[in-house]
C-alpha cells in the first residue's frame, strides 16, 4: 500500500476535519514520500528522539518513511522555522532522509478504538457512551471520552490495582476516598488532558473519572461533585492507543509498522526516601 492510500484508509476513519479549531492534525512534514509504500513508525509524540529512532531503523534496512503521532509536531503559534530549534531540526531531518511526520490528534480521541476506548478496554468497561458525543458515526459513538459499566464491579482498591498494571504509570493520583473498600461500577476515561470534562462526566452518574493533567482546584472541584478524579499522567493515559494504532496498521496491506521505543513521558518521580529508622 503507497502511503497516499494509507492516509486516505486512516482519514476515512478519523476524519481530520473533526478537529477542533486550536488543533493541527494531518501532515505536519510532507517530503514526497506519497507514493512510495508505507513504513510507519508510531508514536505518541514526534520528537528529535523518535525522529534519530526512525533514521537508525532506516539505516538498518527497515523501510521507514512515515513517523504517525498522535500529538501534533507544529502546533500554537509557530512563526518561524530555523536550523538549531527543535522543530527546525525534526524539518531539517524529515527532508534529508526523507520520513514524513503525520498526526491524528482529537480526531482519533473521538473514534472507534481512539484513546478513549482503548482505555475503556483495558478497564473492561461494557456498554460505553461518549462522555460528549460529537459525531453522528455508525453506531451514533464517536465523541470524546468513555463512559460504561465496570464488570465485573470493583472495590476503588481493586479499580486503582487495575489501572496502575494496565498502565504503569510513575505516579498514580486520585481524590481522597472515604472508603477504599467502596464498590465502583461506573467510571469514566478519558485520554490526555481531560480536566475541563468533570462537568460533563458528572451528568453520567460516574462515579470515577480517570483521565490526566488534572490540576489542584479540579481535584477540588470533582471532590465537592462526588465525584473520584484519577490522573494517570498524560503518557500513560494515551500511550496504549499508539499501541493499539500499530495492531491496526499490522492489519492493514502494509509492510512494515512499529511502535517507537523511544517515545517519552518527559516528567521523572522521585522516590520517596523510607524515613529513618
């Protein structure tokens, strides 16, 4: 399959123009490799680290010409592209060794087996809503976030356990609980930074929301709602869905796709030292 009609397949799906309006999906570095056969590699964010990964991969005689992120490369208000910056260094590169970049951002949050539902998966939630429908998809399911049943139902202990080994994230935050031995049935998830929807899960009858970047006052403000704020990190709440891109792609009449082992959480946790004895 040329890489113009790998996009084309992936764009019928996740429709680009289901962005919102401060996003930047689609290419973000095209250096005429349309019509060449597609070797992806996936990541969650396109960085110099993923982009050195994919050059050492070409360089070994693994046919990559594509770098598929989620996070866009050029994004906010970019003016200007120079030699020695970041992104300048990532254009400088994707053109000399010709790799294109391409991101699929909140239009693959909003899908079928986007980040929400991938999530969703892993939690073993059943019968799931959007958290906020968007799109009229097939199955009237496209919309940010996931909202379902938990089965079967868990203790918040048991729900916690669970999502620190389906995730492994460094750190692990919620709202104080009462009782951690509480049955949980309901929960919602929602990839990324997904503070700004606890209104939103709220009218769901959730009684959990797992999500990320959550700050001090949302802690605060899904407390007084009733409602146990989970922030798993952004990296871990999203990285299982480039995970799940790449199954997807394997799928596909392509020939080669891999997930980046380079990709990064950026934060590093301390440990906490064991007090003295």
């Amino acid at each position: 399959m040329m890489i113009r009609d790998f996009i084309a397949q992936f764009e019928a799906w996740a429709n680009p123009a289901w962005q919102e309006k401060w996003d930047n999906c689609g290419w973000q570095i095209e250096p005429g490799v349309l019509e060449q056969p597609v070797g992806v590699l996936v990541c969650l964010t396109p960085t110099l680290a993923v982009m050195e990964e994919a050059i050492a991969l070409k360089s070994q005689g693994n046919p990559v010409n594509l770098i598929f992120a989620h996070h866009p490369l050029i994004f906010g208000s970019l003016t200007s592209i120079k030699r020695g910056d970041p992104i300048g260094e990532m254009v400088h590169l994707a053109m000399a060794h010709g790799i294109g970049v391409y991101s699929a951002h909140t239009n693959f949050d909003q899908v079928e087996d986007g980040t929400a539902d991938v999530l969703a998966q892993l939690l073993d939630l059943q019968n799931c809503d959007p958290v906020e429908a968007t799109q009229n998809g097939p199955k009237n399911d496209l919309g940010y976030g996931r909202v379902g049943t938990l089965v079967p139902a868990l203790t918040l202990e048991q729900l916690l356990a669970k999502i620190q080994t389906q995730l492994a994230p460094p750190e692990l935050l919620y709202s104080p609980a009462v009782d951690l031995q509480q049955t949980i049935e309901r929960v919602a998830v929602l990839g990324g930074s997904g503070a700004s929807y606890i209104g939103a899960v709220c009218k769901t009858g959730a009684q959990v929301y797992l999500t990320a970047d959550c700050k001090f006052h949302q802690f605060q403000e899904a407390r007084d709602r009733n409602l146990i704020l989970i922030d798993s990190g952004h990296y871990a709440s999203e990285r299982p869905a480039c995970a799940k891109l790449v199954e997807r792609f394997q799928q596909q009449d392509i020939g080669w796709a891999q997930l980046s082992h380079q990709d990064e959480d950026f934060r590093y946790f301390r440990a906490r030292p064991e007090p003295a004895s």
